[in-house]
C-alpha cells in the first residue's frame, strides 16, 4: 500500500498525525489516475498547493509542468523533471507504486472533491488558528476574506448547454421591460444604463464642487420615492447635513435657509417643509455618518439591511472611496485603495446589490486646457478602473468658464461600462436646491 510508504515529515504543517486515509486515498488515486491516462490532466482544476503531502504535491507540481510543456507524462519523464527533488518524493519506487495504484480513472471527479474540501478545511483552519493567536478586527477582516474565497474555489458551473440555449431561446419572447437594472429615476440615464444593475460596482467622480455628492443623493432619492431601499455612507458629512440636502431637494427651498428655517422660512416653505419630513420619514434610508468606517464596518451593515428586505430593490452609496480606513498593511497607497475596491466589488456580487462609490479626481485636470476628466484622471486609478463595471465622471463648464454661469448644465460622462455604452447624459442642476432634471 502506498500509504504505509508515507513517513511522518512527508505532511504539511498542521498535520502532525497526517491526513485522514480518505484524503490521503484521493491523492494517490489521482497521481495513479494521470499515470494511467495521462490526458485526464486536463480535466483537473486541482493545483499543486491543493495537495496535502508534500511529496505528492511535489509530484503533481511535476505533472503540471510536464503538461505545459506538451511533453508525456510518465514516470520517467516525471523522475526527469523532478531531478534533485527525487529522494525527497521517496524515490522511484513510490511513483512506481503510484503508477500501478488506480486501476481506473473513473472516479477522479469525486476524489478530486475531496482533495479539494480537505485543502479548504486546512487553510481555514490556518485562518482561524492566526485569529485566534492574534485576535483583532484585521485580522478577523483577513479571515472572513480567506472564507469568502475558500467558497468560492472550486466551484464548477454544471449547467449544460441545452440549459443554456433554451435560456437564451427564452429571452427571445420575454419582454423583460425598458431596462433590467433599478431604475435610476431619469430616463436619458435608464438608456444607457439600463439602470443600476445588481451586483455592479459604479464609480462617481469628479473634482471638488461639481456636484458628486448631490447627484449621487438624487439617484438615491429616486429609489426611494419608488420604494427601494438605501443606504447612504457618508464619511464626510454629518448625516443631518445630507438630510437637509434631500429635504430642499423634495421641497424645493433654497438650502442656504435651512441654515436657520425659524428665521428664512415662510409659511408656505413651512407647510412643504414638513411634508418632505413626512415623506422622507417613510423612505426605506439610512445614513451611516461615522468618519472612520472600514471595508468590515460597510459589509456588516450592508448585509444587516439585505437580511431585513431581501426582495426589495438595494442600492448602495458611498461617499467617498479615499476616506474609508485601510486596515492590512501594503506596499504602495495605490494596491491599498485596490484592495478597498476589489473588497467592494466582491461585496457588490455577494448581496447584489449595486454600489455606488464616489471617488475624488486627482489634480491633473486643473493643469490642462480641456478641464474635462479622463479615466486616468482617477486617484490610484489601475485598480479602480479594474474593479469598476461602470465609471462616471462629472463636469461642469460653468465651474471653469464664469462667463457661462446660468446655463446650470452638468455633463454626466460615463467613460466606462462593462456592459453597455459610453457617452454622454446632460442634465440641468439646479444648485440652489440640488435638484437634477434630465435633458
């Protein structure tokens, strides 16, 4: 038997009594199963780091190489590439036996799940034992990824294609409605948008003034006024200050007298006023308004709101990406704000739920003539623009061009969208009130 070949020092940390026989079966039989048909390789998503001894992970590693190679493989041609690594496999005689172990290749699919699931349990275990030695919110944040990605390795879709045609065959004579996203409120932006698709991560951008957070709280005041939920994370502004911002928007009163509305307000501003408060009480909103939140503190919340209404639409805001905390230590600032926006865009498809991030553009654009933004405008923009399904920058002539002032025109330039088209949606602002109507 090949597994009283094994000695103690041939397991992977962790295993001081090594792996249960069943796993230690599997492996062998894979190894035996690739000698006997060499093709079935192929057909495997296992990688070496999978296996949970080291002289068969050391074999396999082999394996691999050969087959990139495009060269056969058999003991020979495994010896061969194995070189001085040979004695630490236990030598010719273990592959030998490996080579005439598996009398068949029939039943690899399940012994490689459970090469699989075995790997899973040791790595998070590995997690959980850090955790516990080091016990912090990183570290806690850097175990719940392990897991995350722990659930996701492996996964082998096994619709067949009949499945797949006859779902696109359906498609064909369903009519699924102008757009199949939620519906961001303007009709221009439905268009190019079809509305803000579920599980998408969605960069707002632009330079100081421009208008980012009031757009960005006008599209979350049109799902709410058509029962959707939201949740608004500022780490900016006070929560009352965005309210105040939604309350002129609904009432129309200018903000500058919600400063002090005892004093500016007029009966008539009174009476509105407080039925925007009655519709803005109704509305399924919250506002988180701490000033240090982190990838960890924005998930919690989204996935308390996700368990409390499931089936309703759910959108996300966020402003704004350079503020929320960084925990984990990085190399560059830049591969630090990709870690938060490849952890929002994981979050995104999790829940699915669209998030809408808002990020600052970086200087470059006040140094050039046309003032208008570009992708590579984006602060620490590589992975921000890798991370992103849709991204949308605004511009404001009138901000630039004081001769222009009272044309209130806001260009929402959507430069990049995974599945759909690029371009421009105009609108008219009215920033005394932060109000957008569609052109």
């Amino acid at each position: 038997m090949i597994n009283n070949l094994v000695e103690e020092n041939q397991y992977l940390p962790g295993y001081q009594n090594g792996p249960q026989d069943e796993t230690l079966y599997a492996e062998n039989m894979i190894l035996g199963a690739i000698l006997l048909e060499p093709k079935i390789i192929f057909e495997l998503i296992l990688e070496p780091d999978h296996f949970s001894m080291i002289r068969n992970r050391l074999i396999f590693g082999a394996m691999v190489e050969l087959r990139q190679e495009s060269r056969p493989i058999d003991p020979i041609t495994i010896l061969d590439k194995l070189g001085s690594e040979i004695e630490n496999v236990g030598g010719v005689s273990y592959i030998t036996n490996l080579a005439v172990s598996c009398p068949t290749t029939a039943n690899i699919e399940e012994h490689q799940r459970i090469v699989m699931e075995n790997y899973k349990i040791r790595e998070l275990k590995k997690g959980a034992a850090v955790f516990l030695n080091n016990a912090s919110m990183e570290e806690a944040e850097r175990f719940y990824q392990t897991y995350i990605q722990i659930q996701e390795l492996g996964l082998i879709q096994k619709e067949k294609k009949q499945d797949l045609i006859m779902e696109i065959y359906d498609d064909l004579y369903e009519d699924k409605g102008e757009f199949q996203g939620i519906d961001t409120g303007y009709l221009s932006l439905n268009k190019m948008t079809s509305g803000w698709n579920k599980g998408d991560l969605i960069i707002l951008a632009a330079r100081p003034s421009m208008g980012k957070t009031a757009f960005a709280l006008s599209l979350a005041s049109k799902v709410c006024e058509k029962g959707g939920v939201v949740d608004i994370f500022s780490l900016e502004m006070p929560k009352k200050q965005l309210a105040l911002r939604m309350l002129s928007s609904i009432t129309r009163i200018d903000g500058a007298k919600w400063k002090n509305p005892y004093r500016y307000f007029n009966e008539q501003d009174q009476g509105n006023a407080n039925q925007a408060l009655e519709i803005f009480y109704k509305w399924n909103l919250q506002i988180q308004d701490q000033s240090r939140q982190t990838l960890s503190d924005l998930r919690a919340q989204i996935q308390k709101t996700k368990r409390e209404y499931p089936n309703e639409d759910y959108l996300v805001v966020i402003d704004y990406l350079q503020l929320i905390t960084i925990t984990g230590k990085h190399d560059r600032h830049d591969l630090a704000v990709g870690s938060i926006t490849s952890g929002l865009k994981q979050i995104a498809r999790q829940y699915e739920v669209p998030i809408i991030l808002l990020s600052q553009l970086s200087r470059g654009v006040e140094q050039r003539m046309d003032k208008r933004p570009r992708l590579s405008d984006l602060r620490d923009s590589g992975n921000i623009e890798q991370d992103a399904d849709v991204v949308m920058m605004l511009y404001r002539d009138e901000y630039y061009n004081k001769e222009n002032e009272g044309n209130n025109l806001l260009e929402v330039d959507i430069v990049k969208q995974r599945n759909g088209p690029v371009g421009v949606v105009k609108f008219l602002f009215e920033k005394e009130v932060g109000r957008f109507v569609g052109i």
